[in-house]
C-alpha cells in the first residue's frame, strides 16, 4: 500500500482534459508495473478519490489483494478518514451527524445534492475553532459519497470557503478551490492484518487562512 499527501490542484486520474500532470502520472512513474489493475489501465492503483481541489491522504494499492481488503473496508465503512476544513458561518452546535442521501442534482447534472432516491450518505462534523464569520471544523466520513462534505456541509448552510460550486463565487481570500483536507486515514493493513494510521499536516494555503482569521 502506498499512502500519498496529495496537494490541491491535483487530478487523481486522466479523464477528459486532464490525461497529463495528474496522481496517476506521477504514481505510474513511481511504480512502475507495481500497481494493482482492477480499475483498469486508467486507474491504477486508485481505491477511492479525492477533489481536485481537495488536498490531503489517498491509498494506493499495489497489488490486487490489496486493492480487494482496501476495497472490502470501504464498502464496509470501516476505515477511519477524518477531512479538516472552513466553512461561512459560525456553527453553534459543537458536534453535528448529518444523515442525508445524496445524489446527482435534477436541475445541474455537474453537482451533487441531497435527494430523496439518492445514496445513503452519512457525516460526523465537529467544530475546532469558531472565528468571527467562518469555522473551522472537522468531519469524519462514514459513507464515501461524491462531494459529500461540501454537499452536507452546504444542507446545514455553512457552504466550504473557496467552494464556488456549492457556495459564494467571491471570497476576500482568492482561493483555487475549497478549504478541504484529507488529514487523516486508517485501515486494516491487507498483509499484517493491523490497524494503520496516517496524519498529514495542514498545508500551507490552508494555515495561511487561519492565520488571517485569529
């Protein structure tokens, strides 16, 4: 298993318009033969994403059989992945779980929402500090939706700063994208058969706004 710190502004695999400069590029280069090759010659490696714009911990499998334990914990909820992040607004209760379904927009097939027929979609938000007019909270993920942060964060109406897909366009701060970190991964390792831990630190563009904020 390879455990990558991916920065924002990063693809984690070719797709239209991006086929160079993504993880998978760089993963390939590092590897070389050595990834798994369940998701195909495009994917290799890739047991669950991250937003381009999203930083922070991925796993990659380097071989089938661990493509196929990682996998398995997913799909079981298991492994623990806990995301840091800002969001507008002051949130008043220290401690939210959001249970609601998610699935593509009706109105813009691009996002994602809360609906009715969507999949079942579970997150564990926790506030860390409270400013002036923003918070910085974090979220453990129980279930692995698409953009399921941003979308339940934004169902409580405290839209990520820097989201300008599911919150304001504008912000005093010039972001790339979202104020979104994958700080923290664990699993069952697929060899040993014990539980590994992983912690990243905040990056850069993300302490520099905090700092702003005190």
């Amino acid at each position: 298993v390879l455990i990558v710190n991916k920065p924002q502004d990063m693809v984690v695999h070719p797709a239209p318009g991006n086929y160079e400069g993504t993880l998978v590029n760089a993963i390939l280069y590092h590897c070389k033969e050595n990834l798994s090759s369940i998701n195909g010659v495009i994917r290799p490696g890739i047991v669950h994403r991250i937003d381009k714009d999203t930083s922070g911990l991925l796993m990659i499998a380097k071989n089938n059989n661990a493509h196929n334990s990682l996998a398995e914990q997913l799909k079981e909820h298991s492994i623990t992945r806990e995301y840091q992040f800002i969001c507008h607004g002051v949130v008043k209760e220290d401690k939210i779980t959001v249970n609601k379904p998610i699935g593509r927009n009706p109105k813009d097939r691009l996002k994602m929402a809360v609906v009715k027929d969507g999949k079942n979609a579970i997150t564990h938000f926790e506030v860390i500090k409270r400013y002036e007019n923003f918070t910085h909270m974090k979220a453990r993920l129980e279930t692995g939706r698409t953009h399921q942060i941003r979308v339940h964060a934004l169902s409580i109406n405290h839209p990520l700063l820097g989201d300008e897909v599911y919150g304001p366009k504008n912000n005093k701060f010039k972001l790339k994208g979202q104020t979104l970190h994958a700080k923290k991964l664990g699993f069952i390792h697929p060899t040993t058969k014990e539980y590994v831990e992983f912690d990243s630190e905040l990056p850069k563009y993300f302490q520099d706004i905090l700092n702003k904020l005190k």
